[in-house]
C-alpha cells in the first residue's frame, strides 16, 4: 500500500491511497466514526439557570461542544482504575460555568468555561451557548469522559470522513471536436479547454458523476470517466478534538487489535 498526503491542516487531511481496497477503506472509516475515543461533557450538574433554556435543552448543547482530547492522560472509564461510577483524576475532568447577565443582554459562549485541566477544553471559545437577559444566570458543573462514536455522536472525533475511488478520466482527441459542452456541465471545473486541446486538470476533485459524458454528442463518446478500484481518495475533518493524524493512527492500532485479538481467538478453537 502507498500513502500520498495531498493536502492538510490542522483539522483536515486527504489521502491518496494506493494499492488497498473498498473493504480496508470503509473499515478505516467505520472505526473512526464509532470506535476513537474523544472527550465529551456527559454528565452536568445544574446549580442555577434562569435563562430561557430547559436545563436539558442547556446540557444537551454543552454535550455537543467539542472538547481538546488528551488521550494520553485520560482512560476510558471502564478501562479506569478507579471503577467508580463517579471517576476520578484519570476518567472525569470537570468543567464551570459561571456567567451572569448585569445590565444588559449577553451571550454565554463556550469560551466561558473554566476547566479544572488547561489541557481539556472547548476546542472553539466561539460556540454560542445560551443568550441572558439582565439579570438571569447559569451556575453549573460538567463532567467530561472518554466516549466512543458508536454510544453517542458527541464522542465522535470527526465532522466528516469519506472516501471514494481515484478517477481516471480519458478524453479521445481523434472524436473530440472542442464542442465545449462537457466543460459547461462539470460541477468542479475539472475540463477546461487549453489551445486546441481538452485538458483534464485537478482529477481528485471529479465526482464521478458521468454528467460531462452525458453531455457529450459525440457516438461513440469523445471522454469517458472510469475509476480505478485499488485506489482512493480518503478524507477526514476533525472536530478538533484530535489532530488528523492522531485520529488515523489511534484507528490503526485499533483494527490492528481487533484482528489480533481475532487471530487469537482463532488458535484458541
Ligand atoms: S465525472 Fe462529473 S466531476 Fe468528473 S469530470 Fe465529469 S462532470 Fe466533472
Ligand atoms: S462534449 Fe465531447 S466533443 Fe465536446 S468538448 Fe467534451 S469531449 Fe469534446
Ligand atoms: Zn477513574
């Protein structure tokens, strides 16, 4: 297998993936979703809100901000030690919010969180909580723990993760008269007309979609879109909970015991 990074930052990355299949493919992609764990507020406690909110309505938006996960600190709770219900230092880290509408209206933002752990906090300070009219308040303790995708999508370390076949687009010149038809119809600008010559430029962005065939009248056709089944483009953005790389890597060594443990089982029989 050979993996080419074509583009990253700091919460996305796409790769091209060569000499694998849609089985590993989806694999990867499944136990990212459901299976790397991330921190994620569970459990809050209320101690005063007098704004608008529900108190439920308040602790489900709280369970849904992303938090900055330290997996190398925190065990999952029921990997803990401590088998409490309630965790401890190394399971639980807990959260305050203390905010209080003066004189005039204001917004409560995830920012204003107070974290018992620098290292576990919201991942933007911009995320919009809860709106105070003067006077009224929020006081509350959230509990933060490890989760996985697959009990909650707030334990989801990722927005986005998808893949698909690496396209290969033909265009025959002999047939091709530069009717232009087919650069009209391509949602991603992938055809462009360069001389006397069709060109086919940015090939990772194209869909699949067939809509630039279709579009042209020529018969036989003058392009044709195939793909090829051993190679993919693989992408994935974080909530920014982990780094794209983390999220991968913890993946990997998850599939990697899965089918250990499998192999294991096996000799066992
Ligand atoms: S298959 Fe769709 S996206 Fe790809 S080149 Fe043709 S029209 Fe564009
Ligand atoms: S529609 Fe067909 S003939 Fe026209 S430019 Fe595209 S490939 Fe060439
Ligand atoms: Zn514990």
């Amino acid at each position: 297998m050979k993996v080419q990074i074509l583009d990253k930052n700091d919460v996305s990355v796409r790769l091209l993936i060569e000499g694998s299949n849609a089985a590993f493919m989806n694999a990867l992609r499944r136990i990212i979703i459901s299976e790397v764990p991330t921190m994620a507020v569970d459990d809050v406690v209320i101690i005063e809100n007098s704004s608008a909110l529900q108190d439920e309505f308040l602790a489900h938006r709280i369970g849904l901000m992303p938090l900055k996960t330290d997996l190398d600190t925190y065990n999952l709770p029921e990997n803990c030690a401590c088998k409490s219900e309630f965790g401890c230092n190394l399971c639980r880290a807990s959260l305050i919010l203390d905010v209080e509408a003066e004189n005039h209206t204001i917004t409560t933002y995830s920012g204003d969180f107070k974290s018992e752990n620098p290292s576990i906090t919201p991942v933007s300070e911009k995320i919009p909580l809860a709106k105070l009219a003067p006077s009224q308040k929020i006081r509350l303790e959230a509990y933060a723990r490890l989760g996985k995708g697959k009990e909650h999508a707030r334990w989801q370390p990722v927005s986005m993760c998808a893949y698909k076949y690496m396209p290969i687009i033909t265009v025959n010149t002999k047939l091709c008269d530069l009717c232009g038809d087919c650069i009209k119809m391509c949602p991603r600008n992938i055809l462009v007309k360069k001389g006397e010559k069709l060109e086919v430029r940015n090939t990772t962005d194209c869909t699949i979609c067939q809509d630039c065939v279709d579009a042209c009248q020529k018969t036989p056709k003058a392009i044709e879109v195939k793909w090829d089944e051993n190679t993919f483009i693989f992408r994935l953005e974080s909530t920014g909970a982990l780094t794209p790389k983390r999220i991968v890597s913890e993946a990997l060594n998850i599939l990697d015991e899965k089918l250990t443990d499998l192999q294991s089982q096996l000799k066992g029989k």
